[in-house]
C-alpha cells in the first residue's frame, strides 16, 4: 500500500492510495512484456521513450527524414494483427525479431511490396521500452 503525506501549516493528513495506482513491474522477459506491450495501448504508451524516435525514407527514397513522435501524437500499433500479416489479400508481410541482452529488434519485412519497418526495443535495467522506429519501406 502507497502513502501520501501532505503538510498544509501544521496539519498532516494521510491518504491511501489505491493498490492499482502502484507503478506496475516490468517482466525483464522480452516475450512476457511484449505480449501485454502488443495488446495494451496503456501499458504501449507507458512503455515507449517519447519523443519516440522515428524516421522514413523522403519522397525520392534517397534519404532519411527524421521526425520524432511525441507523446500527444503517438498512436496505439496493434502488434496483434502482425502474426497474421501474411494472410492479407495486399500489404503481406513477415515479422522477424533478433534479440540481444539489452535489444530486441522487430524487422516487418514485406512479401511483394516495398514495406521495410524496424522497430528497436532497449532493456534499461528496470524495463523494456520502445526507443525507435526505422521506416525504409518504398
């Protein structure tokens, strides 16, 4: 149970807070985190290092822009709907991860079409948050 101690003047009051304000822990398994992280927009949003970095190809397919996403404009990914990308009538694609000690690195790699997103994901002792997303789909 937290408490909260707050000292107006001389008088002290203390406040409960709830069991589900505690921060929740984090699964140092990658697998475990990345099941709740792919289905959870909250616990996502909780788990992304905003300004999340993000970069894509310009228009040329020359060069790459970086544009980071903050937190007020970042969006849910439905990491749910990946495992059955192949299935697609269009927009097939194949999902690869290439682990590390402290890295995951999820490849979306396209069957046919030009998509080519990589997502990083970093263990920083505590947590595994989502630090980047490489986009170099054509």
């Amino acid at each position: 149970m937290m408490m909260l101690f707050v000292s107006c003047d001389d008088n002290k009051k203390t406040v409960k807070m709830p069991i589900s304000f505690k921060q929740e822990n984090c699964d140092a398994d990658f697998d475990m985190f990345f099941k709740k992280f792919a289905s959870d927009s909250i616990f996502q949003k909780l788990h992304v290092k905003f300004p999340l970095k993000n970069s894509h190809l310009n228009d040329d397919y020359n060069d790459m822009i970086r544009k980071d996403i903050p937190l007020s404009k970042y969006t849910f990914i439905d990491f749910g709907r990946h495992k059955d990308a192949m299935k697609n009538e269009y927009d097939k694609f194949n999902v690869e991860v290439k682990k590390s000690k402290d890295s995951v690195f999820y490849f979306m790699k396209g069957y046919d079409n030009g998509i080519m997103t990589e997502m990083k994901f970093y263990y920083d002792g505590s947590c595994w948050k989502m630090v980047e997303i490489v986009d170099q789909s054509t």
